[in-house]
C-alpha cells in the first residue's frame, strides 16, 4: 500500500472513531511504528489531523475555518489560466451550473459578456458579477448563507438544484487525493455538489495544483466521474499520470 492511499484509509478510520492510539494504528494498518508516526506526522502538517501523546485526533474542522478572503487569495494567475480555458467549453445556449469558488468565480468574469446562457450558482459573489448581464438568465440557488464564504448551502439548495437538469457544471473541490477523490470541507457543501453533478449532462472540475495531494473532510466525487479536470502547469508529471490513471483526463492550462 502507497503511502498517501494508506493515509486516506487511517483518515477514514479516524473519521469512524474519532480519535485512536498508535498502537491501535500499528496494529490496524500492520506497519511499523516509525511508519505510522511518519503517517501521522504528514497527517498533521497537512491539517486532517491533531497528535496527541500516545495518538491522534480527527481535526473536523478540516478547512472549515478558512474564511472567504483567505480561500480566494492566492494562485491567482493560476485560476486566471484555468478559467480563460473553461470559457471556452461554456456555448451560446448553454444552461450551466457554476459551483461556489474562486475559480469559478474567475470564470464568471470572463462570462459579463455572454448571450444567451443560464447560469445557475451557489455563489452570491459571482451572481452579484453576472446580475448586470440582460443576456445571462441568472439564478441564485436558495438556502442558508454560511458566513464568511458568500455562498449557499443546505437542504433548500440542494432541493431545487435536484429538480433541474442542465448542459454543464463547473466544480471547484476544496482539495484533491488521487486515491481519496474530490473533497470540501462539510457534508452540505457535499449534498450540495453531488446534486450539482446529477444535474449535468459534463461535469468539469477547475482545480489549480495547490490542491493536489490535499483531503477536506468529506469525499464528494470520485476522479473517474469528471469529464475533464483543468489545471495549472504546476501540476506534477507523476500526479497527472496518476490522476488519468483514475480515469480523468487532465487538461494543463498556461
């Protein structure tokens, strides 16, 4: 077993029981004790994870406690690159789901000048973008505002988004695991983009490459449900083999 994919099963394994002991581990996973704390020292550095003296603990707030500005910064000219290229795939009478995101919100700006589109989005910043354009059919998805992000979610969203059927979605993932799947932070924001996904004839993932190699709390995609994923040329030879190994085409944006 690789390490990362036996990093993901000690994760699933917390999320079950919460918290649990090094030996516990050692025995669970069969490794040694240097290559658990290892494990867990990675664990912790990535921010899934909290050791304790003799063990860990589940972190749930994996990346819920980012707030919007410091989730929109950074990469910029990376998210600019991949936004430039999924313009392109968004047509003239396209209906298309835009997921919440700075990616996403990237491709918004590059849509002010569209005609003839439905945009539905999760999203108050990009709606707030898009709501000048007479030509864009503009629908904000309902439900509770979480703080700090500018975004819906919840059961509300999550009802109306089920209830239509559209071209194509752009998702953005919190983080990306080759072995582990797309991953966001909390289980609404993953009913919400598991709905998004149902709903789309191609769904396109937008994920820069910072996020490769990363967990949020819950998985909400496999790799192999993707159409096509666009990222930056940061991306690792080894990891966008990997990644189309899964069954993902990856698209590198310059």
């Amino acid at each position: 077993m690789f390490a990362e994919e036996r990093r993901e099963q000690i994760l699933i394994y917390l999320k079950k029981h919460k918290r649990a002991e090094v030996k516990e581990l050692i025995e669970e996973f069969q490794v040694t004790g240097a290559t658990l704390r290892a494990d867990l020292r990675a664990m912790e550095e990535e921010g899934s994870i909290v050791r304790t003296h003799g063990g860990a603990l589940l972190k749930e707030d994996v990346l819920q406690k980012e707030d919007f500005l410091s989730l929109r910064r950074g990469h910029e000219e990376e998210k600019k690159a991949i936004a430039k290229i999924a313009r392109a795939y968004v047509k003239e009478g396209d209906a298309v789901i835009l997921d919440s995101g700075s990616t996403t919100l990237e491709l918004a700006l590059l849509l002010k000048d569209a005609k003839n589109i439905k945009v539905i989005t999760n999203d108050l910043q990009i709606a707030l973008e898009l709501q000048e354009n007479p030509w864009i059919e503009l629908y904000i998805v309902g439900g509770k505002v979480r703080n700090n992000f500018r975004l819906t979610q919840g059961a509300i969203g999550t009802d109306f988004i089920k209830s239509i059927a559209v071209n194509k979605v752009f998702l953005s993932p919190n983080a990306l695991s080759i072995f582990g799947g797309a991953t966001t932070s909390n289980e609404e924001m993953k009913e919400i983009k598991q709905a998004m996904m149902e709903a789309a004839g191609e769904i396109y993932m937008l994920c820069d490459s910072s996020k490769i190699g990363q967990r949020a709390f819950c998985k909400f995609a496999r790799l192999s449900e993707f159409k096509l994923m666009l990222t930056d040329s940061g991306i690792s030879k080894l990891d966008k083999n990997a990644i189309e190994e899964q069954g993902l085409e990856v698209k590198i944006c310059k």
